[in-house]
C-alpha cells in the first residue's frame, strides 16, 4: 500500500525557513516524479514544485521561484520541500504527491 | 502560469450524470495527454481519479470516466451518488515544465 508522510510544518515568522519532508513508502519512490502541492486555508489547490524520478530536473511555481528548492534522497525514499524568505501568503497545508497517492499534508502558518 | 478554468459549482440528484469541463490552452491541456483529476472532501486530502486524461487508478470507482477534446479535459461522473458530494479539481502539465491546477468545481448532490 502507498504511503506519503509529511512532516517539517510549523509556525514560523515572515522572512523564516522551514524544511519540509515527504517519506515514502510502498512504490518504487524513484521511478516517479514527485510534486509539492498547497491549499491555503479555504481555498483551491496550487502547484508548487516537481522532482523528476532521477532528482536531475526541478521546476517550480513563479511565485516561489528563488525561494523554495525541491530535492530528493532515492536511498531514503524521501522527499524535500527547502522554503526560504517565507511570506505570510505561504501560509498553506503542503502535500507531497505523485501519480500513486498524495500524503495527508503538514500545515505551514507564516505569520509574526 | 495561469490556472486552468473549471466551473466553480454544479449540481445534480443521485442517479444522474454530470460533466465538469476544464479549460486550458494549447500550452497545456491541448499538449499534452497529461491530465488528472481529484476528489477532495472536506477536511481530507484529495484524492486522484484520473490520471493521463482517461486512466482510472485501481480501486476508483468506473462511475467515473475523463476524456479531453483540443484544449478542455472533461470529467463525467455517472449514477452520481451522496457520497460524489465533494470538491473536484483537474490539473495538466504544461510546455513550460509547471503544472497548472484547476480553480476547483465544488459538487452538490441533492
């Protein structure tokens, strides 16, 4: 059975970090590509980030581009979400996904 | 990166058909065969219905189907059911290596 577990959210000041974690289980973790996706409170989902299978390709959304990185770590079957000058509309549940299965999320509130 | 075009509500009454368009562009859903659709109820995580257009993942019900036609991805959602009340969303792949989102169609079932 798949299994996506994220975990690194928390409340953090505008201008923080944060790095968020996604372990994975179940499938075989580097034969997909991975996404970061949010959902502010009350609202739509929004694209984030993508990972190639490899790690070797990386795309993200304008609006994070030059402060967000994705990576990955295929021996450990995890995934990574590095969040740089966070802003108060960051504030989101962040869930890790793929064409098997999305995690339950982690809830990052920027805010002072 | 603008976000793909879904209506914003629908509704129906348990046994009916609905259809839930997704608008894009040929820099899009009109690209590539890559787009998926979700479910989500409240408070939970969304969940994948549809992935490559038309390709339903084991254990999704075959109620519902997708299909796609130039630059609109569509779900149909047949014999809807209480349960099919929830928040829909479609998402592609685009040329420019990002994936759009829908804005999302919340369901009613009546």
């Amino acid at each position: 059975e798949v299994h996506l577990v994220e975990s690194g959210g928390g409340l953090v000041q505008p201008g923080g970090s944060l790095r968020l974690s996604c372990s994975a289980s179940g499938f075989i973790f580097s034969n997909y590509w991975m996404h970061w996706v949010r959902q502010a409170p009350g609202k739509g989902l929004v694209w984030v980030s993508r990972i190639t299978g490899d790690g070797r390709s990386t795309k993200n959304a304008d609006s994070v581009e030059g402060r967000f990185t994705v990576s990955r770590d295929n021996a450990k079957n995890t995934l990574y979400l590095e969040m740089n000058g966070l802003r108060v509309e960051d504030t989101a549940m962040y869930y890790c996904a793929s064409d098997v299965g999305w995690g339950q999320g982690t809830l990052v509130t920027v805010s002072s | 990166q603008s976000a793909l075009t879904q209506p914003a509500s629908m509704s129906g009454s348990p046994g009916q058909s609905i259809t839930i368009s997704c608008t894009g562009t040929s820099s899009d859903v009109g690209a590539y065969d890559y787009v998926s659709w979700f479910q989500q109820h409240p408070g939970k995580a969304p969940k994948l219905l549809i992935l490559d257009v038309s390709k339903r993942p084991s254990g999704v019900s075959d109620r519902f189907s997708g299909s796609k036609s130039g630059n609109t991805a569509s779900l149909t959602i047949s014999g809807l059911q209480t349960e099919d009340e929830a928040d829909y969303y479609c998402a592609s792949h685009s040329t420019s290596g990002a994936c759009l989102f829908g804005g999302g169609t919340h369901l009613t079932v009546f």
